[in-house]
C-alpha cells in the first residue's frame, strides 16, 4: 500500500484488510510467506461473517464514489439554489460538519455508509457555499473548477492506469515533505488572516513575487500533490481489490476518494480566482 497518502487507506483496519494476513476470513493466505503471528492471529480469528463472503471490486468502488459524489451535488444544492439568502452561514456549518464527520470516517473501526454519505452532503454544502461565493466576484469560476478537477481526475487515472505514474517509496516521501510544509503554510496563513497580520483577503497568498500573486505557485503545488494524492489512492484501491479485502470497505475507499476531490476542487477553485483577481 502507498503509505504516506490519504489517511483514510492508512487507517489500521483497511491496511489489516489489504494485507489480508490477519483480516478476518481473508482468504489471500499463503502459508509460505506468513511469520508464526500471522498464522497463529489467522487460526484463532472468528469465523466469516456473510458480510466478509463478498469481496470489493472496482465496481463496488465506482458506484459507492458515484453515491458520494451525488450526494455532494445535493448539499451543494442547498446553498446554490434552496437557501441562497444565507449560503455563508450553511458554507461554515459544512465545513465544520464535514471536518468533524471526516475524522470520525477516517478513524472509525468499520465503514458506515450513513455517516460517509452524511459527510459528503456537508462537504457538498460548503462547497456550494464556497462557489457562490466566488462565482458571484468572478463569474464562471465555478465551471472552470469543476471542468478543472474532472480533468486532473481523469488525467491521473489514465496516467496511473498506463503504469507511467506509479507511487514510489522515493515519491511518497518527497510526498510528505511538501505536504508538511503545505500543511505548515496553511495553518500560519490562516492564523495572520486571523488575527489581522495581513489585510489581503488571500493573506500571504496574495503577496506577489515579481507580479504573479504567491498564492498562484503555492496552488499549482497544492494542486500537484491532491494529484499524487490521487495516485496513492488508486493504489490503495488496487491493492485492496487484488488481496480480497471484504466489499464493505469499497464504502471506505469511496470516502478516501471524496476527501481527496473535494481538497482537489478547493485549490483550483482558489487558484482561479487569485489568478482572476489580479488580472
């Protein structure tokens, strides 16, 4: 599995199921290649359950996301179309909503298909509120971003699907590097718009570095790594399919791909509009 990724794959009970050698009813055991644990967790395992019969294919994958997705389109909705008198206030309660249901998703025992759908409705919120926002400054923003991420999606699954892009020990490092360092600029960006260090509506994105705002460079890299995020997943996806990891989790690797579209469409979103905004 690419380690280093999207933290949904790395959780402990879909790296135990890809593995397959202490998954409950797994049956991708060969004996030879088992330490005397591993053996011994697989001869003391409960029995399997029906739910543990059926084993995720890329299918299961593909309609569990299209679900996500569909319910993203629906709370985007709410904000876009129903409630649009107070689209602000639903954009905060989505990011909020989303972020708290993200954790719990990501760090949750088993997949609940009720809670990871819940989760894409509030990301669906606040990104509708989002692009409202944006799209009303500078208008057809909005389409741009999503012709934008379907693009970057389908790209970097043909690359990934030819063999030519391919999540690499040395890649996944260089990986989390930059996304320390992005993570660190984040949270201190945040933290100057905050409490008033900068008065650019972007905060240190908007500073310019010989005319061209900070924030396009740092979105462009941003963009690049929800990219390589993508890669990993699909590689987690992979692996899972290939070691008969139980359907249910194909619920899990839905989520772990919404998380990554949705962080994918925000930063092309924001790069758009800083790149407009200084025209």
């Amino acid at each position: 599995m690419a380690l280093g990724g999207n933290p949904v794959f790395n959780g402990k009970n879909f790296r135990s199921q890809t593995r397959g050698g202490t998954a409950t009813g797994s049956l991708a055991t060969d004996n030879s290649y088992m330490t005397p644990q591993q053996l011994q967790d697989l001869y003391t395992a409960p029995s399997a359950k029906p739910s543990d019969m059926g084993r995720m294919t890329y299918d299961d994958v593909i309609m569990k996301t299209v679900f996500c997705l569909a319910m993203v389109l629906v709370g985007a909705a709410v904000p876009t179309f129903l409630l649009p008198g107070i689209g602000g206030g639903l954009m905060i309660l989505g990011a909020l909503g989303g972020f708290v249901l993200g954790l719990v998703n990501a760090f949750k025992r088993e997949p609940v298909p009720a809670l990871i759908l819940a989760y894409a409705f509030l990301e669906g919120m606040f990104l509708g509120g989002l692009t409202a926002v944006l799209d009303g400054m500078y208008p057809g923003v909005g389409l741009q971003a999503v012709l934008g991420t379907l693009a970057v999606f389908g790209v970097t699954l043909v690359l990934f699907r030819s063999g030519k892009v391919r999540a690499t020990p040395k890649a996944v490092r260089f990986f989390m590097i930059a996304i320390i360092g992005y993570a660190v600029f984040s949270l201190l960006n945040v933290g100057l718009m905050i409490f008033g260090g900068v008065q650019d509506p972007w905060g240190l994105r908007g500073a310019e570095i010989f005319g061209i705002p900070l924030g396009v460079f740092i979105g462009v890299l941003a963009i690049g790594l929800a990219a390589f995020s993508l890669i990993m997943d699909f590689t987690s996806i992979e692996q899972g399919v290939k070691a008969g990891t139980p359907e249910r989790y194909s619920w899990t690797a839905a989520f772990g791909l919404t998380v990554t579209l949705v962080w994918l469409y925000v930063e092309i979103i924001r790069l758009l509009s800083i790149l407009r905004g200084s025209d």
